[in-house]
C-alpha cells in the first residue's frame, strides 16, 4: 500500500530521493489538477526549498511526507493564503501557524498546498464561487463532497497519500464516503487548536485528514493527539489509557435517516454487507431505533451554525472597519448570517444544553453497545450540475434581512433540505463530540463509492481504529484505483 507510512519510509531508507519524488508530484498535479480542481493554491519552488531541512528522527513518522491544507483558517500557515473559500477574503494572508498545522511539521509532515473548499465551509459539496467546483476522481461529472472536497479529490485521485481536513458536521466523514477513502473525525478536544480560534463551533468542528490506510489512520491519530492547556474542550480520560479490546464487540446498526428523509437502496446495502462480515467475525449485531430526536438535533445545528456566523461577521465586520453586504457573500452564506441576527441568546444557550442531553443519551446507547453503525451518507456523490437549491429559496434568501426569527429559521431548514437528505447521518457525532469514522466498503451499481459510519463513546477511537482494522484486513476497503495492489 502506497500510503503516507510507505512514502515516508522510501524516503528514510533512501530508496526513493525527495527531490525525484517532488518532481514526479509536481507533474501530477499540473496534469490532472486543472480538471479535478482540488487544489487552489500550490507552489512547487516553497516545496522544493524544504528539502535540506527534513530530518528523519523517531518522533518525525511521516518525515518528509507532503500534506496539503484545507483553505480555512484552522489550518492556516503564516504567509499563505488564508481565504476561507470566500471572495471577501480572496487576497489574505495568514498572519499566523495554526497549531494543528504546527503538529503536522512537527511530526514531519511537509505542507504543501492548499485544497479546495466551499466558503467558510457550510457545504456537504465543494463549489465555492472563488474558486469554482472541485471534482471527484471517481467521475468528475460528480462532487467529492463537502466541506473537505478538495482533500478528498487530492487523495482519491492519488496526487497525495493524505491531506489536512476539517469536520464540523461531516466534512470528513462526507467527502470519505463518496470518494473512497478513510475519514476519522476524533472525540471533541483531541485535536491540537488554537491560536486563533479554540471553540471551532462550540467543539463541533474538529480538524483531522483524509487517508487510504488504518495504519496512516492511526499514526496520525496517535500522533496529533494532544492539546494546549489553554483549550476549552479536553477529552476524557479513555482517550489517554489503553485498552483490551473485546474480541466480540456488540454492534448497534440502524439504516433509517434521522430526519425521516430517503435512505437509497445503496446505503442500506452498505450496512446489510457490512452486518454480514461483522457476524461472520464475531461480532453481536443489534437492530435499534434512533436514541435522539433528529429534527430536534439538526435544528439546534443550524442555530449554532446561525449565531456562531453572526458572531464572526460581527468580528470580520469591526476589523474591516465597514458593514457588510449581501455582495461581499454567497447568497447561503447570507441567509444563515441573518438568522444569526435573529437569533435570541437564550435559545443559543438552550441549543447548548441540548447538545449536551443529546451526548448523554449517546453515552448511555454506549454503555449497552460498543459500536454504533449507520451508513455514512445517505446517497453516494451528487452530481456537479446538481441544484441543491430552488429559485424559490434563492429569491427567498435575497429578502433574508426582511424575514423574522421564525421565518428565518424555517427558510434556514429549507436551504439545506436536499443537502441534508444526501447526508444526514454525520451531525451528531459533532454536536455530542462523540467520535466517528467513515470507511469505505461499498461500491454503488453506477460505480460510485459509498461509506459505512461507526460512532463510538467519547475517547474510544481505539475501538473505530480495531474494528476499520478488521474490515482492512478482510479487505472488504474499496479504495480509489491508483491504491489498489
């Protein structure tokens, strides 16, 4: 398996010289990048200056290894372009290193590159105006997903063994799902952040990577895992201690959607395969309706979404020193602001303390269940010319400013209504900060990857990464071609 681990050990045995590997890169991405558009800023010449200061020391596994960066600011890098995918931002620059870019150098990762990404995030597909679609290698007729769309095609299209992504409601787990690859979103406060944001929407969006491999997987799990003592948000005390894991797990699955919308027959499949290898391995496999109320869940994600935006407009607006337009944004990016203004502090408040019952409830679903398995996404990749959206909504959102709370809340739901059936499986593990991980097991009859989902109590990742190795070595992974052996 040519994965990072690969790489980064032909480089420290000398069986492979950085400067050829580089080169080769280099001839990738002018070849195929122009048609996937999975990155959006790269410099071959940056790349090439690194080269006499890798070292190859025990505490550096992925020496010498490129990674790119998911074009927004919790993985900015001082000096790069730091644009969040918006074209209010289209000339900034990153006056500071992320820390959890900072622990990717640390641990010998060389940054390279920055990947596609809708504006500020808020997508399940990648088409940010600034920059344009990015496409998925499987068919670029399809999108790789969303947030991190631009990582995962960077990926799946072979150009990078792994990259840098971020996950507030899937943006991993999604773009996992529909190109192929691995996708971990870790237990809220595991992950290096900070210093210049440290909640990442309350702890619901968390950065991590897109990966090919259990083993890239759990290095990179291991070795970021970590945070500053100034971060709101740390892990229980699992997450640290080591753990015999059972040889026969007990696996709760359900393939209903949450919201009641549409499951394709695919989706299901995904699961009902998986339950077949799962049994055949061991494990106890349990039938179980939803344990939390998923029109409440979702709602109370998108008043988060709404006033955490309110918030950072509010800052973005003081240090421009001038208010802002419904010109200097994506129309969605607009509505969910609006309803941010609206939105009063106390049901803010209530929202939190939801998310807080709903994670109690999900701890107690895992002392009953080791594991909690639902299909990734509810359908495979959309296509690009796809319209997720309606000329009803868009003329609706032009009028944003002029609706009410209700109004607002009720337009809010219907902008994201066909995102969320293709997807509305990923949110809680980010409002619970439980974490999940998307592996890539099914093949749809079109020939398009489609994901299974396991969730597991807080600090358990131990528990995804062994059962991910289960499946890995069962080699029930259908990977992008370029992986296979």
């Amino acid at each position: 398996m040519k994965d990072a681990t690969y790489w980064s050990e032909q480089f420290k045995d000398k069986k492979i010289s950085l400067p050829e590997y580089y080169n080769e890169l280099n001839k990738k991405i002018e070849k195929h990048n122009p048609t996937l558009n999975a990155l959006v800023e790269w410099s071959f010449e940056e790349l090439q200056q690194q080269v006499e200061s890798i070292s190859f020391k025990e505490n550096s596994p992925f020496a010498g290894v490129p990674i790119t960066l998911k074009m927004l600011s919790g993985q900015d890098k001082a000096g790069w372009k730091s644009t969040s995918g918006s074209r209010l931002f289209a000339d900034s620059f990153a006056g500071k290193t992320a820390n959890f870019v900072k622990k990717l150098e640390e641990v010998g990762f060389i940054p390279a590159g920055q990947t596609n990404a809708p504006e500020f995030g808020f997508k399940n597909i990648t088409d940010p105006s600034l920059y344009g679609p990015a496409r998925n290698p499987w068919n670029t007729a399809y999108s790789p997903g969303g947030s991190s769309g631009g990582a995962a095609a960077a990926v799946a299209s072979g150009l990078f063994p792994i990259a840098g992504a971020s996950d507030g409601g899937g943006s991993i787990r999604i773009p996992a799902s529909f190109c192929g690859l691995i996708g971990l979103k870790p237990t809220r406060g595991t992950i290096p952040t900070g210093p210049g944001g440290w909640r990442g929407w309350q702890g619901a969006s968390i950065d991590f990577a897109l990966t090919v491999s259990m083993r890239d997987t759990e290095k990179l799990f291991y070795a970021l895992r970590g945070n500053d003592k100034a971060a709101p948000y740390h892990p229980p005390r699992d997450e640290w201690q080591q753990h015999a894991i059972p040889k026969s797990l007990k696996i709760a699955y359900l393939t209903g959607s949450p919201v009641g919308t549409p499951v394709s027959d695919e989706a299901v499949k995904a699961v009902e395969s998986s339950l077949k290898q799962l049994t055949a391995l061991g494990h106890v496999v349990t039938e179980i309706t939803w344990p939390v109320d998923g029109h409440q869940l979702i709602q109370n994600y998108y008043l988060m979404n709404a006033a955490e935006t309110s918030a950072m407009f509010d800052g973005i607006q003081q240090q421009l020193g001038h208010p802002l337009t419904i010109n200097d944004m994506e129309l969605m990016t607009w509505g969910i602001y609006q309803y941010g203004e609206k939105v009063p502090v106390k049901k803010y408040v209530q929202a939190l303390n939801q998310w807080d019952h709903t994670a109690a409830a999900m701890e107690e679903l895992f002392t009953q269940y080791d594991l909690f398995l639902t299909p990734t996404t509810a359908f495979s990749a959309p296509r690009i010319d796809e319209d997720l959206q309606s000329n009803t909504i868009r003329e609706t959102l032009v009028d944003a400013e002029k609706l009410n709370e209700d109004q607002l809340e009720k337009m809010v739901y219907d902008m994201f209504e066909k995102s969320l059936a293709l997807t509305p499986f990923t949110q809680l593990a980010n409002l619970t900060g439980q974490p999940g991980i998307s592996l890539p097991t099914h093949l749809t009859a079109e020939g398009l990857p489609l994901g299974i989902q396991f969730m597991a109590s807080k600090g358990r990742e131990d528990l995804l990464l062994a059962i991910g190795r289960q499946l890995e070595t069962q080699k029930s992974f259908i990977l992008p071609e370029t992986y296979k052996e």
